[in-house]
C-alpha cells in the first residue's frame, strides 16, 4: 500500500473516532431544528463565562449563548440557548451556582409549579446570585468586630453599681410585701379558720386514713421484698449518675475559674487586649489570603483554551515531492481581558524538510570513450513542523497574527463572516525559499457545521507552479467548556 493511502487512512479515521465520540458526549445534531433560547436577568454574574452550561436539577440542558448588561444598564442580561425542549411555568427561577467548592460556574434553572401557567415566548426568568467569596469575607469581619466588641464589654463592668441596685431593689420589694400583708389581713384570718376547719374534719378521718395507709404500706412492703435486687440496682445507678453530674460540675467550676484568672485561650482572649488583638489580626490575614486566591483563581477562569485537530487532502501534489496530505494540532490561548492572542502547534507536511539529491550517470561508448553526467536536484520530504504565534484582536474580531508559520517566520490574518460560521485566513511565510522560489502563500476558508465540527477548503502555494494544490479537508476544534465536560463524564 502506497505511503499516501496510508497516511490518507489513519488520518480519515482518527477524524472519525474523534466526531464520534464528539458525536455522543455533546450529543451533537447538525440537523436538528433550531434551539429555543430564554433570557434571564441577574444583579451579578461574575465569573459566569459564556458557553457555560445550564442544568435542571443537576442535568445539562443547553449553554449560556451570550452574556450583556440589561436595558437599564444596571444588571447583567444572560441568553441561555436550551438544547432540549423545557416545559417552563410560571414561577421559573435562574440561579447562578458552583460545581464545589471551587469549581466551574453554571446556571441551574428551578422550574416553576406543576399545575403553573405556562410562560409566554419572550419571557425573561428572573435570576437568583448566591453570596460571592467577596460577601462572605464581610460577614467575617463583621463578627470579628462583634467579638472586639464583647471582649471590650468585659472590661467595663460596673459590679459595684449593679451591686447596689440589687440591694435597693430587695428593700423595695420587701417593703412591698409587707403593705401586701396588712392590705390581705382579713383574708388571712379567713384562710386560718378554715385551717381550723380542716384540722377538725382531718381528726375525724385521721383513724381511716391510718388504716388504709397500714394496708398501703404493707402492698409496697410485699412489691419492695419481691424486686429488692432491682431497687438496689436502681439505687446503685442513682449513686453513680450523681457522682458523674458532681464530676462534671467541678470540671465546669474549674474552667469558668481559668476563664476569670486569665488562663487558656478563651481566658486571655476575653481578659487579654493583647490576645483580642492578636485575633484581629488574624482574621485581617486569612481576609487577605482568601483576597488573594480569589483573585488568582478568577484570573485563571479568565483564560479561554482551544484545541484544534485537523486534515486535509493536497491532489495537486505529486508523489515525488511527497503524499498529498496535510494534519495539524493547534492550541488557542485567549486571555479575554485585552487584545492579545496566542496560538502554538505542530503540522505533518508533505513538503516539509528540503534534501538536496546528485545523481550520477556513467555511460561507457562503443570507441572506450567513457562520459559521466552529474545532475543536482532539491526534493521535499515529509516532517513535522511547529508553529508558534502572537495574535492581535480587533474589536471587530480581525485577528491578526505574526511568529514562527511551519517552521518559518510569517503571518497570517483571519476574519469571520455570517455570526462567525465562516471564517477567511490568509498566510504568507518561508519568504528565503531556495532557488528563488517565491514565498509560502495559502487561502484558507472555514466553514462551521456547528460549534465543534467545521469543514476547510482553499488554495495552497499558489506563487509557485510546482507546489500549487487546492486543498479539501475537515477538524474538529473543542473550547476548554468542552475538554472539562468530556473529563469529568469519565468514570472513576
């Protein structure tokens, strides 16, 4: 099998296994009917990225198409494009959460009652913000103070005022409570003749009650003697309970004590300022630090990753320079806080590595005569090469690129059309080409089948006759939501 039909093979086939398993964990419909979208309205959405997903208790049904501030200016405006029809009621909620502690953010959507009217198209969900890192730190501080605050309090007591007012406060009520008695004098020589009143009526029953409490006592004599055992146990458990809550109390005695000399954490931080100090300053450093993950974990999310796998046939190029094939793997770096871009990768081409080949012929003539004839020529061998460049972004998206092109310096523009489904790209490199052969130039179109699968074609070294090909080929191109989606669907 020839070279060419080879590398042909593998390469159609790694686009395969590639769009198939792009094909089933994305769920990937090119013809699909158009998605529905429904906006959402927030007072915040930071560290919310576009293409972020949107679950419906924990499943993933669509992706944040694009984020804006609302009509008012004052709130942020989020499109979310739903991947799988929602019935959505009235009473629909959004929220904005984290998956963990510190992962990716996305948008779960809470549906409204069942029995609900449905929502009318056009409706904007209002939108729930969970309390950020920076909220939390506040409340923080907030009980740092209240603490400052009840440690101060201790010391400004005034024990001897209080004193004073409970003894005031004794005399009143005493006073009272003898006004109370004068005022009630004839209720209670009232109270005292009925006393004598029952005294009488208890003289009399005295004799039946003393005999009906013989009988009574002697029923508990008779239960006592048959469950003795299981009285003296309880008994004994009684005696061990005490002895526990009389150990505890003096273990509560002994430290409310350290707390009043002083000792301990909790003593010198209520009766020290140099320990509540101390605390402050504490609570200032774990601020800051968390202050500082925060800022570094945001200036992370902010980075925007691409990976680009890509193939395409060459039928102009001949077997003698080389298979007529051409694969390369790209990486897209977009900070998203300014104008800069950086692109890195690696391509397999057919023209890649240049040889010089003499070939020499001796001819020997009838006469003796012999004639030897040396001829030199350059080929073309296929190599990888590696290419590395500094972008530039318009706010038009003209993308303008310069660096290390196959190997050789160049550059390269590119610039999108129709909502960036179709892209142009223009290079121009390895401009010191041997035997005044004229610089690399290449035409390249790209056309989105959908956010993950395109199609290229266009025409490759078009200055120089021997090299020209048009040129027809596919990738795939999976953004950093994509890779961390495919991660966490493998199982553990």
């Amino acid at each position: 099998m020839a070279q060419a039909v080879k590398v042909g093979l593998f390469a159609a086939i790694c686009l395969v296994v590639m769009a198939v398993l792009i094909w089933n964990v994305e769920q990937i419909n090119p013809f699909a009917p158009t998605q529905a979208t429904v906006d959402a309205v927030f007072d915040s959405v930071a560290g919310l990225d576009e293409k972020a997903t949107v679950r419906v208790a924990g499943v993933r049904v669509g992706q944040v198409e694009s984020l804006g501030l609302g009509p008012n200016g004052r709130n942020a405006r989020v499109v979310i494009r739903l991947e799988k029809p929602l019935d959505l009621r009235a009473g629909t909620i959004a929220r904005v959460a984290n998956l963990g502690l510190l992962g990716e953010k996305y948008i779960e959507i809470l549906p409204g009652p069942a029995g609900g009217p449905p929502l009318p198209p056009g409706s904007i969900l209002p939108g729930e913000t969970p309390p950020s890192i920076d909220d939390a730190m506040a409340k923080l501080e907030d009980i740092g103070t209240s603490i400052q605050k009840a440690t101060g309090s201790f010391a400004n007591v005034d024990l001897g005022g209080s004193i004073e007012r409970l003894a005031k406060d004794l005399e009143l009520t005493s006073r009272e409570i003898r006004l109370m008695v004068a005022e009630n004098r004839a209720a209670v020589r009232s109270s005292v003749g009925n006393f004598d009143q029952a005294s009488a009526t208890l003289a009399r029953e005295l004799p039946r009650l003393a005999d009906q409490m013989n009988r009574t006592l002697s029923q508990i004599e008779t239960i006592l003697s048959e469950n003795r055992a299981n009285v003296a146990g309880s008994t004994e458990n009684i005696h061990q309970i005490t002895d526990k809550l009389q150990t505890s109390v003096d273990n509560l005695n002994a430290i409310s004590g350290k707390i009043a000399r002083g000792e301990g954490t909790i003593g010198k931080l209520v009766n020290s300022e140099e320990a509540h100090d101390d605390l402050v300053k504490t609570l200032d450093s774990i601020q800051g630090g968390v202050e500082t993950l925060s800022g570094t974990l945001g200036a992370i999310n902010r980075f925007k990753m691409d990976l680009d796998m890509q193939a395409a046939y060459l039928p102009g190029i001949d077997e003698a320079d080389g298979t007529g094939s051409r694969s390369q793997f790209l990486l897209d770096v977009d900070p998203q806080d300014d104008f800069r871009l950086y692109r890195a990768g690696i391509v397999n081409t057919p023209l890649g590595k240049r040889r010089e080949k003499t070939r020499v012929v001796t001819v020997t003539r009838p006469d003796g005569t012999v004639e030897t004839t040396t001829t030199g020529s350059l080929e073309r061998e296929r190599s990888y090469q590696v290419s590395a460049l500094f972008g530039y972004k318009t706010p038009q998206d003209l993308r303008l690129w310069a660096g290390l092109i196959e190997s050789s310096g160049g550059a390269q523009v590119e610039y999108p059309l129709w909502d960036k489904r179709l892209w142009l790209s223009f290079e121009a490199f390895d401009f010191s080409r041997p035997n005044d052969e004229a610089p690399h130039l290449r035409f390249t179109t790209r056309y989105q089948l959908n956010p993950n699968i395109y199609v290229i074609g266009g025409y490759d070294d078009f200055l120089e006759g021997r090299y020209d090909s048009l040129f027809l080929g596919g990738g795939i191109r999976w953004s950093d939501d994509n890779i961390k989606y495919l991660l966490g669907s493998i199982p553990k």
